[in-house]
C-alpha cells in the first residue's frame, strides 16, 4: 500500500486526510452529482438563451442608459408637476369650503334680512305698479286735494265739471302722474 501510495504521489499526512474523507464519501458524491446536474442545467439554459437571442443585434448600451436617464427624468419633472397639481388642488378646495362656508351664511342672511328686501322694493319702485314710496305718498295727498277741490267745484258747476288724475299708458301699465283733469259731464270727455 505504501508503494500504491507513492506512486500515486501521496505521502502519510495525505492518506490521513484523504482517509477522513472516506466516511463523508456518499456526501461528497452527492454534492458532486448536484454540481455536475447543475453545470448541465445551466449549459442547456445558454445554449436556449443563445438560440433565442439568435442574430439580434446588440442594444447599445450608452443609448440605452441615455434613454434611462432621460425617462428618470421626465418622471422627475411628472412627480414635480404632480405634487404642484396636488397642492393647487388642495387650495382650491380650501377656497370652495369656504365659498360654500360663505353662501350658507349670505343665504341664512337674505333669509334673515328678506322682509327689510320687500319694504326696500316698494320704496324704491321695484313693485308690481313701478310706482316709488314718495311718488306714491304725494299722488294719494294729491287725490284727497283734488277730491276736496271736487267738493267745491261739483256744487258751484251744478255738478258739471270734475277734477281727476289722468291715467297715462306706458307699455302694458297705466300710470298716473301729478296732471290734472277736467271731466265734463255733459261732454263725457275730459
């Protein structure tokens, strides 16, 4: 054995070492068989690859990394555009709670202040007759002079002559001015 052992080139300490492996054998066997499964796995899955690669040319790989960039980027300035949308967004629904906040109030006002609205129109003409407060008051004083003048001048005419307000027509209304009248009875006209 000593000779086998030469021969093959092995000295003492090499049998020794070699001879505690002899236990792990059926492992390092194993572990083998795994690698060599391995190897071949990995040669089959190159030779596919290559077959599907096939002639295509191959990428440029500084366009490709200029492309990279140049997307990075857009998506950059995207994220950027985003995020100010975002924020404007946010403002302007800050602005339209408050419009709401605000029609609330200005609506619960108009209800509050509606009666003072309807006394306001009929002051100032915005009635049905288009006929002011003022106006209104001095044309009803007016009719209780004309109607007081009536009383005079009805007995001294014998009843012939009466003093009246024309009505004038604006459009669809008939309005009444400060003019003054005389009715003739027997005429008919004024």
């Amino acid at each position: 054995m000593v000779d086998g052992l030469s021969k093959a080139g092995l000295g003492d300490e090499d049998f020794a070492s070699a001879k505690r492996d002899v236990d792990r054998l059926e492992d390092l066997e194993a572990a083998i068989r795994e690698y060599d499964e391995n190897v071949a796995a990995n040669v089959d899955r190159v030779r596919r690859l290559e077959e599907e690669i096939g002639d295509r040319e191959r990428p440029d790989v500084k366009v490709e990394r200029a492309k990279v960039a140049e997307s990075a980027e857009g998506l950059e300035k995207d994220r950027s555009e985003c995020t100010r949308l975002q924020t404007e967004l946010n403002r302007k629904n800050d602005v339209l709670m408050d419009v709401n906040k605000i029609s609330v109030e200005i609506a619960s006002l108009e209800e509050r202040y509606r009666p003072l609205d309807e006394i306001s129109n009929l002051v100032n003409g915005n009635n049905e007759r288009k006929v002011r407060l003022p106006d209104f008051a001095i044309a009803a004083m007016f009719d209780k002079v004309l109607a007081a003048a009536n009383l005079r001048l009805g007995p001294m005419s014998n009843g012939r002559y009466q003093l009246h307000r024309p009505a004038e027509s604006t459009g669809c209304m008939k309005k009444r001015g400060l003019d003054i009248a005389v009715h003739d009875a027997n005429t008919e006209r004024s």
